[in-house]
C-alpha cells in the first residue's frame, strides 16, 4: 500500500522540457516495476500536436502534447494526476485548471518562484475543492512498488538501491528533494524500505502540510513508521508534534530537523529554502522544533547523522513487537537492466553498428568543421580562398595557386549573364510571385539542365571519350555523337555566335592557354572540333558550358562535380536577381497576350456530354 500515487496513477505533465525530462525518469521507473507508462499527456500549447517519444526500458511509446488541459482529460479520462511544470507566471493559473478538472485528485507542483500568494490561494482552493496539492517546489512523491511522480529519486541505480521495487515500511516527508533521496535510502538501509515519499517542497506555503500526510499515513496499514526531514523556520514541525502528542497514533515517529547551526549564526538569517528562516524570538527554530516532537514522543536524533540509528532502532522494534515480518531482500541482478542506448555500448566497444552513410570529406565533430582534415579557420588565416574550399570539398584536393586563379575566374565569369536567360528568368518570375529566397533561387536552379547551363558535365565527359577514342578524327566523333547521343553538349548558343562572339569563352581560353601552365588536352580537343561545328553553322560555337567542362577536366575534377561550378556561379546571380527585383518591390509577373501565340481552336459550343 501507499499514499497518493499507486498503480492505478495516471499523470498529465503541464509543461516543456523539463516535464519530458520528468517523464523520461518516470517511464524508467515503470519499466524498474513493470507498470503500464504512468505519463498519457502532455499539455504544452507551443507543442501542439507533436509526440513525444518516452522509453520504458526498450519500448518506444509516442506521448502526445494537447494545446490545453480539457483536450487531454477529453482524450485520456484515465488520467487522474497532474503534474506541473511550467514556468512560475502560468503555474498558478494550471495548477488551479487542474484542481477544477474532474477527474484529477492530485495535483503536484515541481515550479519554484511561484508568488506566495498564489501558493496561499492554491492550497486554499485545493482544501475547497477536497484534492491534494503538493508544491510548489517539489520533486515529486514516490510509492515503493507503485507509482513515481518527477524526478524524485534520482538516477535508475539510485532507485534499485534503494529497493523502490517494492514496497517497505517506513513514510517519508521532507520539504527539500534532495534529502528525500537520502532518506528512502537510510530507510532501505537501516529498515525495509518506504511506502511512499514525498518532498512537499521548501517554500514559505507549502500546498500540503505534514499533517495532512501523517494522518494519510496513520490511515495506510502498510505504513508503520514516519520519517520527517523538517527544517528551521515556518510551524510544519510544531504542528505535526501537536499532531503526534494528541492521541495515541498508530504510526511512530522519527524526525531529524536540520538548521540547528543557526544557533550559532545571526538571527533571521535566510538558508537555501524559501522557507528556511527562523522568525521572532527564535520562533521556528530547529531547536524549538526537535524539542517539540521529542516531547510529544518521536524519536529526534540530535543531528541528521543519527537518522540512520534512529531508523534502524524503530525498525528494530517494530520487528520485535512483529508488527513488520522480515523479508529477504532481491538480488539486486535480478532487477531489470536499463537498456543502454547505441552511442553506451559502442563506447564500451560491445556492439558494432554498420554506419548509415560515410562520408570522406568533412568532419564537425571537433570544434569546427574540417575540410578532409584542414581546419576552416586555419585556412581562412593561411591565406587560402573559397575556390580551395571547393578544391577540397568537391576534389580532395588542396589547388595549387594557378590552379585556384583557374577556378576562381571561372565562378566569376559565369555567376550571371542577365535576366534573359532561364535561370534568372525563373527567379525574377518567383521573386515577383512573392516567394521567398531560397525558393525563388531554386526556382532558377530547376532550369539547369541539358540545354541550360546543365551541359557542363557532359560536355566535359564526351570531349574527355573524343580525345581518348577519336584523337585525330574529330568528324569520327562528331558522327558516333550524332549517332548516340544528339547535339553536341558544350557546343552552340542560342545568341553568341562567330559573328558575335563570347567574350567570356574567348577570355577563359585566352587566360588558361597563354597565362597559365595547364596541360589542355581537352580544351584543345574542344576547340578543334568548334571548327568544325562552326563550318556548319556559325553558332555552334564553343559555348561558355563546353569551355568550363574541358578546364575543369584538364584541371582534373571529377566528371559529375563539373556541373556543381555553373549551379555554384549561378546562385550568386540568382540570388541577386531575387534581392534586385525585392529592392525594386517588383509586382507579379503575368505575361501580355501579344508575347502568346494563341494557337488555339475558334471558340465553340460545348456539346452535350455523352
Ligand atoms: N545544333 C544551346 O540551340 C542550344 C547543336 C547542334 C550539334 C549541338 C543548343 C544545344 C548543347 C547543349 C549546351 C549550353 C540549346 C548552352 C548556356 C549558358 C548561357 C546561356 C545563355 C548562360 C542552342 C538548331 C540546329 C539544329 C541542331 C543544331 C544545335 N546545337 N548540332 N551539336 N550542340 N547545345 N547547352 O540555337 O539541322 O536545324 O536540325 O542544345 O551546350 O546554357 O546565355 O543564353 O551563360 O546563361 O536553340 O550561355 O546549341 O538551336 O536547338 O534549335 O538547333 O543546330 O541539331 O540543326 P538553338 P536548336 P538542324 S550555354
């Protein structure tokens, strides 16, 4: 048996972050005694709609976030708690939500800050309403064996420890969370363990007081003994000893209070609790306190470090008297393992997982990102540029400087050629359609391909086969390219010409030929067969796709990167476009039907449908 939480607890959790982090460590207690999950909701308006993924132990269950408490309870009437962890503005407005639900019996709050007056109101308007209200500031309760609401705890190991697989003999009440820890394990250590524990939380107005739980605990048969961590200022300690001292009680009493240091110290000083301050007259005091429970008979251990031969001397007694049957204690191996997650046991090197891609380029797991092992800011500093990013990223390969002025010139010639061509044409018509920059400049880059600027991989590849496989026989290659291919990728233009030439393609070649010691083999392949070309047809030149392919495979780059070079220029014109036609507040773009060919049928009669 228990108080407050049991197996048939059902949590709401009202809040972010830290209620999942709460829901996590309450799913690894449902796994530890094999109960079904106790968080069903979460209510977290900014999350709406989402899932939330809580293990308990390796079974993986979506825990759905609702935009307001009444969705949850609407979806899940099994839920009966309420546990709120939203920040100190919205606690007292949920707290008092959950108090008026339904069906919710217990409403316990972790938030610390909360306005005194709020917590007044609350546990006033808990008293009204006949539920409990535990908090604000408190990590949570804690049935042996049943139920565990928060943090309250600690660690997995921490709960085997201290035997919470099951249920003991000894309640726990404390204000502060951390010694609520510590006393579930003196009480596994020195006695059988506890039924529940709960930390009411450390502030001035706590929503439940100690006796409200003693009397809880005087009524669970299972509960033989108390064990109350109480400390300096406030009456909590005075009324529990009025409590105890009024009629014979069923449940004994060991109390150890902490603050008797402040004997020493200056009065009205203030400890780590909101509540922790002794008032007029060493009113509260910690020595006014024990001396009270002492009286009205509980066994008060001089100092914290007693707690553990105080427990262990009830639980002596209770033995004797038979009241508490002796039972053996589970192997502690024999409670169930947390399952480790993947990154654990590969640490331990006990798993080998095959990985999922592999990459050979980049790495960001140090400080920052390396380029095939070179630090971007140590080559930022030494001097390199963005065309040896690129040599890296796309090659492996640091350039040399003749190579890097190469690839540096080819980025800025061909970033742009006007907003006539399809690229740009496509943004400028997505910018003044209002979309955004990405988008707008994907727009454009969907128009790279086989005719558009998309050439300068092929180009590169079939030149590449030409100087291989028809060395001297350019009319050889033009034929089996006719025959297996189509036009020529790299060849021809749809307003340069010999006539009017392209002062790009003639500057590339001009730079990489007579300013350069690059070996061209297929730019000069390339050229070769312009002539050709051009023999035919005076625009089937060279083009600025062709010239860029041959460098980039006379400079050595793998074939499929070479159309990275036109969409890597091109996103810099594109993304000028998009900010010129936005600088200009473009309006939508619809075409006049003067630049429409309406080559359509003469309007007609609809016929009657057969
Ligand atoms: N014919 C570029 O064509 C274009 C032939 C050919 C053999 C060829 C065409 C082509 C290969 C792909 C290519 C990149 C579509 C171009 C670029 C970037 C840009 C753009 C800008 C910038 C132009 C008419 C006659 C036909 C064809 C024959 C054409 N090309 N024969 N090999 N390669 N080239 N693309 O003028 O007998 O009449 O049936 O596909 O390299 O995109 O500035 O605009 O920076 O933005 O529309 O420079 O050449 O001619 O297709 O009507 O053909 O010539 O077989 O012969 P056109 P088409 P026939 S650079």
């Amino acid at each position: 048996m228990s108080i407050l939480a049991n197996k048939e607890t059902r949590a709401v959790i009202i809040g972010g972050v830290a209620g999942l982090n709460a829901a996590r460590r309450m799913a690894q207690f449902d796994f530890l005694i094999n109960r079904p999950l106790t968080v069903q909701a979460f209510v977290y308006p900014p999350e709406e709609g989402q899932q939330k993924e809580i293990y308990r132990g390796g079974e993986l269950n979506n825990v759905t976030v609702y935009s307001s408490l009444e969705q949850a309870l609407e979806e899940n009437p099994q839920i009966n708690t309420a546990l709120i962890y939203i920040g100190s503005s919205r606690a007292y407005q949920s707290a008092k939500e959950a108090l008026d639900a339904k069906g919710i019996k217990l409403v316990s709050m972790i938030t610390e800050g909360v306005p005194e007056k709020d917590a007044k109101r609350l546990r006033k308007y808990a008293l009204e309403t006949g539920k409990i209200f535990n908090g604000p500031s408190s990590i949570g309760i804690l049935s042996a064996g049943e139920c565990r609401l928060g943090v309250i705890g600690g660690e997995y190991k921490n709960l085997k420890l201290c035997n919470l697989y099951r249920s003991g003999s000894f309640g726990v009440i404390t204000k502060s969370g951390g010694l609520s820890n510590e006393a579930m394990w003196l009480c596994a250590q020195n006695g059988n363990g506890v039924t529940t524990a709960v930390a009411i939380g450390g502030d001035s107005y706590p929503g439940t007081d100690f006796v409200t739980y003693l009397e809880m605990f005087e009524n669970d048969p299972e509960t033989k003994a108390v064990v109350i961590v109480g400390e300096v200022g406030g009456t909590l300690e005075e009324e529990a000893a009025d409590w105890l001292g009024a009629e014979v009680r069923r449940i004994k009493v060991i109390a150890a209070i902490g603050g008797t240091c402040q004997e020493v110290l200056p009065q009205g000083m203030k400890f780590g609790h909101a509540g922790a301050k002794e008032g007029k007259k060493g009113l509260g005091s910690a020595r006014s306190k024990m001396n009270a429970l002492r009286d009205a008979g509980a066994v008060v251990p001089d100092t914290f470090g007693g707690l553990s031969k105080a427990i262990k001397q009830v639980y002596q007694e209770l033995l004797a008297s038979g009241a508490i049957k002796p039972e053996p204690e589970l192997d502690e191996k024999l409670l169930p393992a947390l399952p480790p997650s993947v990154q654990e046991v590969m640490k331990q090197g006990e798993v080998i997982v095959e990985p999922l891609i592999r990459t050979t380029i980049s790495d960001d797991r140090g400080e920052e990102p390396r380029y095939v092992g070179y630090a971007a800011s140590e080559l930022c500093e030494k001097g390199y540029g963005i065309e040896d990013v690129i040599g890296l990223l796309w090659n492996k390969k640091l350039p040399s400087k003749e190579e890097s002025e190469i690839i540096k010139r080819i980025i800025m010639i061909s970033a742009d050629h006007g907003p006539a061509v399809s690229g740009a044409f496509g943004s400028i018509i997505a910018a003044c359609a209002g979309i955004d920059l990405p988008q707008a400049v994907s727009a454009g880059m969907t128009m790279i391909g086989p005719r558009f600027g998309g050439a300068v991989t092929n180009a590169g590849k079939y030149f590449k086969y030409g100087v291989k496989e028809y060395p001297n026989d350019i009319s050889g290659f033009l034929s089996w390219m006719k025959q297996n291919v189509g036009p020529v990728p790299g060849i021809g233009h749809r307003v340069k010409s010999l006539k009017n030439p392209d002062k790009r393609v003639k500057y590339l070649v001009d730079y990489v030929k007579n300013h350069t010691t690059l070996h061209t083999p297929c730019l000069d392949y390339a050229l070769e067969v312009e002539k050709v070309t051009t023999a035919k047809k005076d625009n089937l030149i060279l083009n600025v796709d062709g010239t860029i392919g041959c460098i980039l495979v006379d400079l050595d780059f793998p074939e499929y990167s070479l159309n990275g070079f036109f969409v890597l220029a091109r996103t810099i014109g594109m993304i000028g476009h998009w900010i010129d036609q936005n600088n200009q507040n473009s309006r939508l773009i619809r075409l006049y039907d003067y630049l429409i060919n309406y080559a359509v049928k003469e309007e007609r009669e609809v016929p009657e449908k057969k």
